[in-house]
C-alpha cells in the first residue's frame, strides 16, 4: 500500500514537470513562431536585454502579451469547465452548458451595437452580467421538481443554443454589429498588454479561489448525501462554484470571445492524470488548459497562412470529435 501511495506521489510529480516543460516551450514557441521568425536567441534577448531592434518590438508589443494571454485564457477555461462537471457531476458539461459563454456574448453583442464606444474593460462586467443572466436562467429551467444533473445538463443546453440564436439574429439583423463575427469565433489575435491587464485579476482571483474550494468540490462529487452528512453546504459550495464558473469563463469570454471545448476536453485529461481528487484536478486543469490554448494558437497561425485565423477554429477542430467520443460512451460522472 505504501509503494502504491509513493508511486501515485511520483506520478503526480512527473506529470507535473512534463506539464510545466510543455508550457514553457510553448511560450517561447509562440513567441518565435510567426510570420516574422524570430530565433530563440532574439527571443530570449527581447525578453530580458531589450532593445530597439525589430525583433525586440515584435516580441514585447505583439507576441508575448497573446502568449500570456493564451496561458490565463486557457487556464481560466479549463479550470471553469472543470467546476461545472462536478456541481453537474456530468462528463458533457462545460461553461457552454451552464449558459455562461452564450450569455455573455450576447450581453457583449447587444452592447457592442448600442454603445460603440464602450471600452474593453466595460465589456468584463457586461460579459459578467450576461454570464450571470445565462446560468440563471439554466436554473430557472431546471428547479422545477427536484434538481438533477441530468435536468440541469439538458436545460443549460436548451438555454445555450437559445441564447446563441438571438445573438446571431442581433448580428444579422444589425449591419454593425458584424465586426464582432471574427471575435464570436473565439480569437486572441490582436490582443496586447492592455488586455492582459483587463483579464488577469479576475482570471488570477477566480483560480485562487478555485483551488482553495477544491477540497469542498471533492466532498461534492461524492453526492449530496455525503457531503451533507459531512457537514458541507451543498447548495453554497454550487453557488460559489457557480460564480468562480461565472468569473472565469465571463472575463475570458469578454477579452477573447467564446473559445470552446477547453473547459470540456482538459478536465478530462487531469482526470485520467492525477486522479479524481479536486484539489489535484483543479490547478492540473488550469496548467492543462494554458497549454492546450498555447499550443492551438500557435496551430491556428498555419491554417491560413500567411493570415491569421481564430483560435477557437483550432479548438473546436480538436474538441468536436472529443464531444461525439464522450457522448457515445455516455460517460456521465458518477464521483
């Protein structure tokens, strides 16, 4: 038994080290790979000896802050998606099924064609308000009776592809608004240091306080009952979590539009890592996730090269056949 115990520890530290050498090379993959190539050396030179030089701009204005931006992004989402599969305790669920993404874009829409102006800061609470609507309206649909995970499953679908639909009515229906199609896609391209900014307290908080709850979301995962009898308090542990899903996925909705299957395809793998533990599956998702985002932007740079394309293309290209694979094994989570 202890053997078992020190070689579940070992696995988890290698499995930790292969993650992190991932993400690092990923980062400086992301920032040398371009249409501008930049070697590792400028690379390296343009980070910690800076200088006027044309690869030393390239990397500070343009790359870095996307490269940053992709690991917050990635890692906010997945730990999001992460969250939702155990208050749901369902394989299928995402922030898409919570109504959060939908939600909030079409908040984000509706008030891109109202307020032109509006800064990108404003859109945060604006994506927060319509995430909040969304996932309210999710449990508004599913507190009929008795509150299952397979109601709440069924309802926060109904409610995305409801809400989706409005939003691309709004577009359709309002010639200015089509400039918000490339950002509906999900993409990072563009992005800077102003960004960043916008996004990393709330993606930085939501993640802290993510993992301080893990240990609560793996009493949940065992059932109600349990945890009940545990002394935890199921309903606030599903409404805290719920607004950490909120927080997470609405600031990196508003920064970087809905990129999707993150939140459900990465939970998955920190599963089939380190276990079924929360307080490993959490920060194992948010590492997970900042380099599967790092790495799909880097792929997204190529299907149309020269040009850019969204990053959501790449993760959604990735995450469909994942969806159908979960959906025929009909794997819900049963922790």
């Amino acid at each position: 038994m202890t053997n078992l115990v020190q070689k579940q520890k070992m696995n988890k530290y290698i499995v930790l080290l292969a993650s992190v050498c991932l993400l690092i090379i990923g980062m400086i993959l992301h920032v040398a790979v371009g249409s501008s190539a930049v070697s590792f050396t400028e690379v390296m030179k343009a980070i910690f000896a800076p200088d006027d030089s044309k690869q030393t701009t390239i990397v500070q204005t343009l790359r870095l802050p996307r490269a940053v931006l992709a690991a917050l992004i990635g890692a906010s989402l997945a730990a999001a998606g992460a969250l939702m599969q155990a208050i749901t305790r369902n394989s299928l669920a995402s922030p898409q099924v919570f109504g959060v993404n939908a939600g909030a874009s079409l908040a984000i829409v509706i008030a891109f064609i109202l307020f032109p102006d509006l800064t990108s800061q404003s859109t945060v609470y604006i994506a927060f308000l319509g995430a909040a609507l969304g996932g309210m309206t999710v449990y508004l649909f599913a507190s009929g009776g008795k509150t299952t995970h397979v109601k709440l499953a069924l309802a926060g679908m109904a409610v995305h592809l409801f809400l989706s639909s409005l939003t691309q009515g709004v577009i359709v229906l309002n010639e200015q608004a089509t400039d918000v199609l490339y950002w509906l896609v999900g993409s990072i391209n563009g992005k800077d240091w102003t960004h960043v900014k916008i996004l990393l307290p709330w993606s930085f908080l939501g993640l802290l306080l993510a993992f301080g709850s893990s240990r609560s979301i793996s009493i949940l995962v065992l059932g109600e009952n349990m945890a009940t009898g545990l002394g935890e308090k199921v309903k606030w542990i599903r409404f805290f979590a719920g607004i950490l899903v909120i927080m997470l996925a609405g600031a990196s909705v508003a920064v970087a539009g809905p990129i999707g299957f993150v939140g459900l395809i990465v939970p998955h793998i920190a599963r089939k890592l380190v276990g079924g533990d929360y307080q490993r599956i959490l920060p194992f998702s948010a590492l997970l996730g900042a380099i599967l985002l790092v790495y799909a932007d880097i792929l997204s740079r190529f299907i149309a090269y020269p040009f850019e394309s969204p990053v959501g293309i790449v993760t959604a290209l990735i995450g469909a056949p994942f969806f159908l694979y979960l959906a025929r094994k009909g794997r819900n989570i049963k922790q």
